[in-house]
C-alpha cells in the first residue's frame, strides 16, 4: 500500500505551540513596557527607568536572558549563553505582560525570570526540548530541585512560588501540550519571629544593633571630620531616635522640624513637643514622629548639621529652578559666558582641587578635563599646554550629570531639591573624588549602606572599620540602615507601648509588627515578673504574692515563680503555664484558662476578642436553635459558648474600665481549670475533707454501724 500521508487540520483547532507564539506577538509588539521595541531582541534588557525606588540610584537595572550558568559582575557585564532560542522569547514576553498587567518591583521582577531560566536548566539537565508548551510534571520539579542549589529555605520556597506561577500562568492560557495540575510542595519556612531557644535569641540579638555600634557612632558624631562622616552620623543620630526608614530620612524636606504642645497625664503639665514631619513609604500619608524628650536637643542639633552642610548645594539648586538649561557659575566668573571660554585657573578653583602647588593643581584639572571630554585650546597630550574650556562643552558634560528627576525630587511635585534637607554637590561624598559644583545629586541608600557596612567584600571599610571601632569580643561591627528601625520597635513594645501607637509612629500597618518585634518569650516572662514587683497586676493567680505576715511558708518571689513557668502568646493573651511541670491541661480552652495572662489597654488583644465575640455569640444563636430541634448534645455547645461569651465581655469591661491603668497585667477570676499549684492545695483539702466526712458518716448512720460489726464477727 503506497499513498502520501495529509496532516489533518481545522480552523476550530488551535495548538498550544501557536497559542505561545500569538502571545509573544502581542508582547513583542502591541505591549509599551519596560522596554522600547526596538530593544525586544538584545540580550540585556536596560529597565532602569521602568522601576523607581525612594532614595535610591538604580538606573543601571537590568533584565539579562541568560541561563543559570551566566555570571553577572557588579558593572552588569553579563557573560555566559543566552536562554535556548526556543524559550528566549517566551521568557522576554512574560516578563513583558506581567509587567503591564500586574507590575511589581524589580526584585520580584527578576523572580519572575529566575522561574524561568529554572525551568529551561531543568529541560537542558533532562534533555527535553525546551519549549514552553512541553511543560510538565518531571520538569517542574526538576526545577524546583536545581533552585535548591545554593540558597536558603525561605529563597527556595520564594523561588518554587515563582516556579508556579509559571505553570499557573501557561494552564490558564492553554499553553501547554498536555495540561497538568501541579503544586510545588516546598514547605514554608517556619516564621522565625515565633521561635525559642538559644538559636532564635541569637537570630534575633543580630538584628538589633550592639552597645559597642551605638557607641561606636556616638564617637563618630562627636568627632567627625570628613562632609561624608558628618552627613551620615547626623543620619544616624535621627534614626536613633525615631523609627524612620532609610530613604525616608534622606529626603526629609527643609521644614521638616515640628513644635507643638501637650499635657503631661500625671500631672497636666503643658510641655514643649519636638516632632519630624516624614513622608513614609509603603504609600502611607505625611505624619509627625514625635522624639523623645531625652533626644530632642541631639536630633535638633543633627538636623541643623544637615541643613548647614548641604546649603550650598541647595542654592546651586535654586539657580537651576529659575535658569534651566544653563549651566551654573560662580557670580564673579559670569562675564566668561560673553566670551564663550572659561580660563583653566578658574575651574581650578571652582573644583576645589587640593594640591600642593599650582602647577600640580592646574595639571590635574586638566587631566579632569580630557578625561570628562571637554573642549578645550590645550594639546591632545597632557604636556601640551591648557589654558582655557569651552563653556558650551562644559555645560553639556555637566547638565548630563544632573538627576534625572531634577527638579523635583524623586518626580514628586511638592517637593524641589532646593527644599531637601539632604543635597549633595556633585561627588559630594567621595573620600576619592573631589567635589565637582556645577551639578547635584541624591544622598543614596547604597551611598549610607556602604558607609554603615562597607562593600566590595572589604576592600571598601566601612565607619566602624575606619575608626577602629570593634564588638565586645574584638569581632568587626556589623549594622544595617533598618536595624535602627527594629531597636526602636523593640524597645517600645518591651516598654509597654501598644502596637497600635507602635505602627502609628513607625509609619506601617499594625499588621506588620510582628516582623520588628525582636522582644523574645523570656523578655516577655521578666516583664509579667517586674509587673508582679511593681503590683501592677489584678487577678486570683496574683493574689497569693500579696500577702503579707511574718510566718510565710516560702518566699513571695518563689511562689509567684512556681505559678509562672512560661511567656506564650495566643490569641487570647499570654499563656504562663509551666511546661516544665506537666503539659498543657487546657489545649485549646485559653479562653477559659486560669494561667491566661493579657495587658489591659492591648488594642491588638481587644480587637481580637472582639472579633471572637461576634463569631461565637453567632455560634450560640446556632447551637440554640439546634437545641431547640433536639440535637443530641447540643446543650453542652450552648455552655461552652455562654461560657466564653461571659469570659470575653468580661475581658473587653477590663479594657474599658479607666480605673484600670493601662499594661496592667490581668488574670481573670473563676477560670475553668487550677494552675499545678492549686490542683495541689485542692487535693491535699480533698484529702482532709474526705477523712473528716467519713467520720461524721459512720457516727451519724445506724445502719452502717450494725453492718460493720456484723462484718467484723465474720
């Protein structure tokens, strides 16, 4: 049998091959994102003016399709191979789509790629052609296996999240051959703000900066020489004193500085308020973080370092507002625009070259000048003589150099650069460089990071490596720009204020705490115990330690120690059991627990049980009505939630009761079940009560005399 073999087709047929090629179309050509067009086929995708960061200089972004194997420098110079043609493009239009439909930062961005680039090594390691639409099972977990090299648990999890999110994504537009379903199985990182134990102490001690790294600045500050030492120790001292985000402070406005009044609670004593006006990030609105009164002449003072420091700038900045497109000059230096030319000897002094002789000083403005490119009437040589620039030139090399933003600050229409507080002249805090005044720039995160930590793993020191400033056990200080942040959060919430004041000062939603919040269950222990010293505690599981006389079986301390073993947090307080003695007898009965501790005036805690209240007292309407219907059991649902209803009224009455101050550590009477303790002491009465009734029993009842002695004879 001989014949030619036809390929069936229909219009109503579409195969998923030609689905991915209709969506590469439609990104390549008709999406206007991170990209110009005409750059869709290069390699390196420059994306640096699709994403902007407060505070931060990151034009340089990249996007680089390359395979996991590429290495890509510090400078961005990528070299390796790029993806495997069959997948470049898809890779290029994903990043591209989502981009435009669901934008998010360059960090998750570049996860979305990594995904990408994953699942094409894991196609290359299991020699399948690697197309999208040829996705399966095998390969995902493949990937999900190869992300495991070489990072973290939580990186891991991120990356098998964005894995996912591919597959997700090519599922819901029919891309793929054979459609699966698929779940990456990476297990969660266990939250580490929740852990105990000597490893989580440490994890957490590291986020919080040392005694030695405050006095380490505090030395800096005070003796500070250089513009960039004294800049970013003025930096440190406001952060030190307000939980203030790094970019948030380098662009605090000039005004920033607020005075009002208030009364002292105790006593109504009007005093002076010293407060930072700071436009947050994470798009919460303008407020006043107030400083503590013992910080209020160190911020003062720094604020005044800044504005003093950068006032130069700041006019250079003003010139520019009201003569764009022209290039500064000093005033005596103006009639060198008539001739066009502007003498060496002139931007000599303008650059503020320290030299040790003027023809050393004119040699190395003029090597600053053939190597910026700018005209001039010299040689091509630095021996060939040099004695004047072309203005035009000049001013085209160094309005280049002005920021991109410029003239308002971060793009931000209420706020110039010549109304910023931190503003720098060009080169302004190199200790290489010198200051080049013709054009300004940002004080930048990066610029603050490697100040407080170095980089270019060491080469670059960092304050603490310059000043010779060491831990406690001689190893080098490490701090971040937000550790400031979690100190302050830290102390705060270890001091008793709420978490709601807490976010309301940090500039965040309450919600997020949890991730500052560094105070470990021990802290939280010796707080109820300093409570119980102080006598700002109510309740029956305190009562005991109140009472005085001179024959005390044991110590007050000790007794209170017994009752309390632990410091757990839950929803419904703090759980002071001692797991020590025996486990927990009331598992999932907090509410009802007689070692249930909470701090009155806790806005968390109260919103908790709010919330719980409305849940159970719609449960009690159900287990009512099912009593009603005779359901077998149903009575025992209608106590148990009468039960914690009268529990949680109880504790919000607590909370609204002025006479109560608040953080006064509460333990409800009349609880469900005895602490180890009082189990004890219950017993021990049991005991006696039993040997005492059996007395009065046999005395009392006839009947059981006789048959006693009836016994007895047998």
């Amino acid at each position: 049998m001989s014949g030619n073999v036809v390929k069936l087709a229909s219009s109503q047929i579409v195969h998923s091959g030609d689905r991915v090629r209709n969506f590469i179309e439609l990104a390549q050509s008709q999406i206007e994102t991170l990209i110009p067009h005409h750059v869709w086929a290069q390699l390196v995708w420059p994306v640096g003016e699709s994403f902007s960061t407060k505070g931060q200089n990151r034009d340089n972004r990249i996007l680089a399709y390359v395979n996991r194997d590429a290495t890509i420098s510090s400078r961005q110079e990528v070299n390796g191979e790029p993806l495997h043609p069959a997948i470049i493009d898809f890779a290029k239009a994903y990043c591209r789509y989502l981009h435009a439909a669901s934008p998010v930062t360059f960090e998750n961005t570049r996860k979305r790629l990594d995904a990408v680039q994953l699942i094409e090594a894991a196609f290359r390691q299991l020699g399948i052609h690697p197309a999208i639409e040829n996705l399966n099972v095998v390969v995902l977990n493949k990937a999900v296996e190869i992300a495991r090299e070489g990072v973290g648990p939580g990186r891991h999890y991120q990356f098998a999240i964005y894995i996912q999110q591919v597959h997700r994504f090519c599922m819901d537009r029919q891309f793929l051959n054979a459609p699966l379903q698929w779940k990456h199985g990476v297990r969660k990182p266990k939250d580490r703000t929740e852990e105990i134990g000597l490893a989580a102490k440490e994890w957490r001690e590291k986020k919080l900066p040392s005694p030695e790294a405050f006095h380490g600045l505090a030395h800096v500050y005070r003796n500070a020489e250089t513009v960039r030492d004294k800049l970013f120790s003025a930096v440190c001292a406001i952060c030190i004193a307000i939980p203030i985000r790094a970019h948030e402070v380098l662009q605090l406005r000039l005004d920033c500085e607020v005075m009002g009044r208030t009364k002292v609670p105790e006593s109504d004593e009007e005093i002076e308020t010293y407060g930072i006006r700071v436009w947050p990030g994470k798009d919460s609105p303008p407020q006043v973080k107030w400083v503590p009164t013992q910080l209020v002449d160190l911020v003062r003072e720094a604020i005044q370092r800044l504005r003093d420091k950068c006032e130069d700038a700041r006019t250079t900045c003003r010139w520019y507002e009201e003569n764009a497109g022209k290039l500064w000059l000093p005033a005596a230096l103006e009639p060198a625009r008539a001739s066009g030319q502007l003498p060496l000897t002139d931007l000599q002094e303008i650059l503020k070259h320290e030299d040790s002789g003027d023809k050393t000083g004119i040699h190395v403005t003029a090597h600053w000048v053939r190597q910026i490119g700018i005209e001039h009437d010299g040689g091509r040589t630095k021996y060939q003589a040099m004695k004047n620039v072309t203005l035009a030139s000049l001013a085209k090399a160094m309005l280049s150099r002005m920021p991109r933003d410029f003239p308002y600050y971060n793009g931000e229409k209420g706020q110039l650069y010549s109304n910023t507080l931190i503003v720098l002249a060009g080169n302004g805090l190199s200790a290489i460089q010198k200051t080049v005044p013709f054009y300004v720039e940002k004080a930048t995160v990066q610029a603050f990071e490697q100040w407080l930590s170095g980089h270019d793993n060491g080469v670059k020191r960092s304050v603490f490596q310059r000043w010779n400033q060491k831990e406690r056990d001689g190893s080098d200080i490490e701090i971040t720009t937000h550790a400031f942040r979690h100190w302050l959060n830290t102390v705060a919430q270890f001091r008793g204020m709420s978490d709601l004041d807490i976010a309301k000062w940090s500039g965040r939603e309450a919600s997020q705490n949890k991730a500052y919040n560094h105070v470990s269950p021990e802290e939280t222990l010796s707080q109820i115990r300093q409570a119980i010293d102080d006598g700002n505690v109510s309740g029956p599981m305190f009562e005991a330690a109140k009472v005085q006389g001179v024959n005390l079986p044991i110590d007050r301390r000790e007794f209170i120690d017994a009752q309390i073993g632990s410091a757990l947090v839950s929803d419904f307080g703090i759980c002071v059991h001692d797991y020590s003695l025996l486990p927990c007898q009331s598992f999932g009965d907090c509410l009802g627990c007689s070692e249930n501790v909470f701090v009155k005036g806790d806005h968390v805690h109260r919103a908790k049980i709010e919330k719980r209240l409305v849940i159970t007292e719609k449960q009690l309407d159900q287990a009512l009505s099912a009593m009603g219907g005779k359901y077998y059991g149903a009575d025992r649902w209608v106590e148990t939630h009468q039960r914690s209803i009268e529990r949680m009224r109880e504790m919000l009455a607590i909370h609204d009761n002025s006479s109560i101050p608040d953080g006064t550590m509460i333990n409800l009477a009349e609880a469900s079940r005895d602490t180890a303790v009082a189990m004890a002491i219950r017993d021990r009465e049991q005991v006696d009560d039993d040997v005492f009734d059996a007395d009065i029993d046999a005395n009392e009842d006839d009947d059981l005399s006789e048959i006693m002695a009836m016994m007895d004879e047998d």
